[in-house]
C-alpha cells in the first residue's frame, strides 16, 4: 500500500480501523503505536491522514486557513445513491455552521452570536439543570441500582439544549430519536440496508428543524439562542444567512445534546473506576472543577476531529498535498506525554488537565465549553451529595460506531438505598 504522497503504509496504518472495537473502547490507547512511532500516517480504510500528537494537533487547530475545518461535519462513509435519494427527497441541505465554516465568513458570525454563551448569561441556566438533575435522581435514588445515561444523562442535558437554544418542550421526543441519526450519518460508517433507514431520519430530522424554525420566526424575542439569531439576521443577513439557521437548528441540538450527555457518561465511568478520586470528590466538591477538566482530557466525549488541507502543508514533519484529509485525534494528544506528565494516570488535581484538545482550539474552540462545563460540574455536585457510596455495576460497555462522538450507550451503577445520606440524615 502507498500514502497519496508516495510513501509506503506501514501495516499498522494499514490495520487502522475508526469503526472496529479497539478505537471505540479506547481510542487513545488504540493510537498509541502512533503517538509514540508514527505521529502522522495514512489510513487506506479511511482515506485520511491520521495526526496523533499534542503539538502537531494543535498547530494544525491554530491554523484554520491551510487547514480548514469545512469537512467537520461531512460524511466520513460516503453513502450510496439509495441513501442520496432519500436525503433529497426530503429537501436536505445541511450545510455551513460554524464548526465548518471558512473565514471570512466563520469570525464575523461567530462574533455575532456570541453574547448568549458569556457567563452572565449562561448563569440563566443554571437553576434549570439544576432542577432537573435533582428531579432524575429523585426518581431513581431509592432503586439502588440505575442506568444513568437512559435515566438521566440523555436526556437532561437534551432538555438543557432544547432551552438553550429555544426549541418548545412539545418537540422533543422527536428531535431525541432524530439525533442519534444525525451521529450515524456523519461520522459513522452504516452499512447499505442501514443507510435508508439513517437517511429517512436525517430527512425527518431536517424537516423538522424548519417547522421548528419558522415556528421561532413567528416569536423572535422568545428567549434562546436560535432566536437570537434570528433577531440579528434582520441587520447582518448577509452573516446569519438562512441556510446557516436552517442548518445550525439541526446541528446545533447534537452539538450541544450528544457531547454533553457522553461526557458526563464518560467522566461518571472513569470516577467509579477509580474509587480514590470518587471519594475525594464525596469528601472535598471543591475539587469538582478540575475533576470535569480531567475528565474531559482521560476519557472526553469527542475522540477525534477533522481538517482539510488547502495547500500544499508539513505535519509533523510529513507533506501533506493540497486536498489531503486529516483525523485529528485529538483524545490522543491529550494523553500525549510531551505535554502531559504520566498522561494515562488519572489525577483530579492535575494542573494543566484544562489543556485539553477536546474542545478543539483556537478560532473555532467550542462556543458551548462552559454551558457543558455548567452541566458536568452540577451532575457532579448531585451525585456526589446523594449518592457518593454509589459503584459501577458489571457490565460490558458499548459505543455507538463512529470516528467522533464517543460515550457507553449504558452505565449502569448501584448502591445500597439504605446507605443514602439524605435516609441516615434527612
Ligand atoms: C465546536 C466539542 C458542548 C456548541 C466544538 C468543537 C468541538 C466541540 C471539538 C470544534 C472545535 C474546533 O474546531 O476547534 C464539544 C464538547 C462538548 C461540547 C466535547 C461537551 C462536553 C457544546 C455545547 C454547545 C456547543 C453545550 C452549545 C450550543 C458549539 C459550537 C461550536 C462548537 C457552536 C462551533 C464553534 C465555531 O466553529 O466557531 N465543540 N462541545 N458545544 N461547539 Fe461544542
């Protein structure tokens, strides 16, 4: 096998598989090889460039001309014709956000619509995700035993989305069912007979997005971020155009929905796998902020991110042509030793965990880092006060197939009710 550049693939890159189990249980323990022998290399199966370091990921974050993020969000398994019929019955046309935007077009919108995300006003939010995660354990904490993610981690940080971005509460059931297709059809690889049913979901999903847009359209100043917008295309059209609207009422709901919830999953597994941490968390909430830092960095809800090279480029010391494809595993450099100290060990009081790439960096870093930092911190505080005796179940963990979006689509956890501090002390 040869690179598009010329050079051999090394029967490791030949190997790689996004899609297999090693990746999905560990993607950064499944790079490894790479990390340490072959930081940037071709993967035939993918038809990208896979980058594994700390340094070279964020140099290639830094520049987002010669490495433009416009291929973020495009489907990394190109789907058959049936697939492409059913999308384009259904009139979709995703197209341009943020996270896929090219300058000059990206900075002038993201300036734009901005406000809702600073601290003040994300502070709005606060008392409702606190509400809701003390109404979902209310229902459970008696059981003894629950699966979080169904009973919990789904669903409220879905319902925070829904409220951040302005969407009526009658329309959730169906944006929950939509999204997870939306992750399939982007950044996993769905087999021909799967396709269908994925781009009939996608379709609805897409559909729906308009209604609920033009339901906006009719209250624009409704609190919300779409409305938001919505209120500054009237002077700036030609910045929040409509297919930006459009586009981003689907996207933004799995930007902010399925990131958090997996987040969340992952850092309540990594705790309860490590009981030392978890206790100290019980005995000191103080801790809890840098514990969401290191959490984000061991074991982060998005694995993996993609760029697209414009002209002729060096990564890591490999040219890259114009037109290249990269994988930017980015849960790979925040376990890079280069940058972190012992980067497997998991350390809530490390002091640098908040370098992290799972944000990415740079002029495209997540807009929404501190709404999910808001959530995961409150999700903590909750558990640790209620159920801090609280352990994980046996269980196998699976993973939805996809090169980016990563959380077990289960975690269960028990505990003796007996033993829950608000019956030995109410
Ligand atoms: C962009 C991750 C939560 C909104 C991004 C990017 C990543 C990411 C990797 C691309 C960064 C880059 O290209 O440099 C995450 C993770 C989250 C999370 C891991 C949760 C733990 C949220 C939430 C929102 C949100 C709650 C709320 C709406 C956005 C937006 C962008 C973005 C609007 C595009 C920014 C731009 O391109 O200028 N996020 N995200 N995210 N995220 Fe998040």
């Amino acid at each position: 096998d040869q690179a598009p550049n010329g050079c051999p693939v090394s029967a490791r890159a030949a190997a790689f598989d996004p899609f297999g189990d090693g990746y999905q249980q560990d993607p950064p323990e499944y790079v490894r090889w790479a990390r340490e022998q072959e930081p940037v290399f071709y993967s035939p199966k993918l038809g990208y460039w896979v980058v594994a370091r700390y340094d070279d990921i964020k140099a290639v974050f830094r520049d987002n001309l010669t490495f433009s993020p416009s291929i973020a969000l495009e489907k990394i398994t190109p789907t058959g014709d049936e697939a492409n019929q059913v999308l384009a019955s259904y009139g979709y046309a995703m197209n341009r956000t943020l996270v896929n935007e090219d300058e000059p077009a990206h900075m002038p919108r993201r300036r734009l619509l901005m406000e809702p995300f600073t601290p003040e006003h994300l502070k709005h939010h606060e008392p409702l995700v606190r509400k809701l995660a003390r109404e979902y354990v209310d229902r459970f904490i008696d059981d003894g035993r629950a699966d979080l993610v169904d009973q919990m981690l789904w669903e409220v940080p879905l319902t925070v989305a829904m409220h951040f971005l302005g969407v009526p509460e009658d329309d959730m059931d169906t944006l929950r069912r939509y999204s997870i297709a939306h992750t399939v059809n982007t950044w996993g690889r769905p087999k021909p007979q799967e396709q269908v049913a994925v781009a009939h979901a996608v379709g609805n999903f897409w559909q729906h997005a308009g209604r609920i847009l033009a339901k906006m359209r009719e209250n624009p100043d409704a609190p919300g971020w779409m409305q938001f917008g919505i209120r500054m295309q009237k002077d700036h059209p030609e910045v929040v155009t409509d297919s930006y609207l459009h586009s981003m009422m689907m996207a933004g709901i799995v930007a902010a929905h399925e990131t958090t919830a997996n987040a969340t999953a992952n850092a309540m597994k990594l705790l309860l796998q490590h009981p030392q941490a978890w206790r100290d968390l019980c005995e000191d909430p103080g801790l809890i902020p840098n514990a969401v830092e290191e959490c984000l960095r061991h074991n982060g809800s998005v694995a993996a991110w993609r760029r697209l090279v414009t002209r002729d480029a060096v990564v890591g010391g490999v040219a890259l042509p114009a037109g290249s494809k990269l994988l930017i595993v980015t849960s790979s450099a925040n376990h890079d030793e280069a940058h972190f100290a012992d980067a497997d060990f998991f350390d809530i009081r490390r002091d640098n965990a908040s370098d992290h790439l799972t944000f990415g960096y740079g002029s495209h870093q997540c807009m929404g880092k501190n709404l999910a930092r808001m959530e995961m911190q409150i999700f903590l505080e909750e558990f640790t006060r209620r159920l801090p005796h609280m352990r994980l179940a046996e269980q196998q963990f699976t993973y939805v197939p996809n090169t980016s979006f990563r959380g077990p689509e289960h975690l269960w956890v028990e505990w003796d009710p007996a033993q829950n501090p608000e019956r030995r002390d109410p």
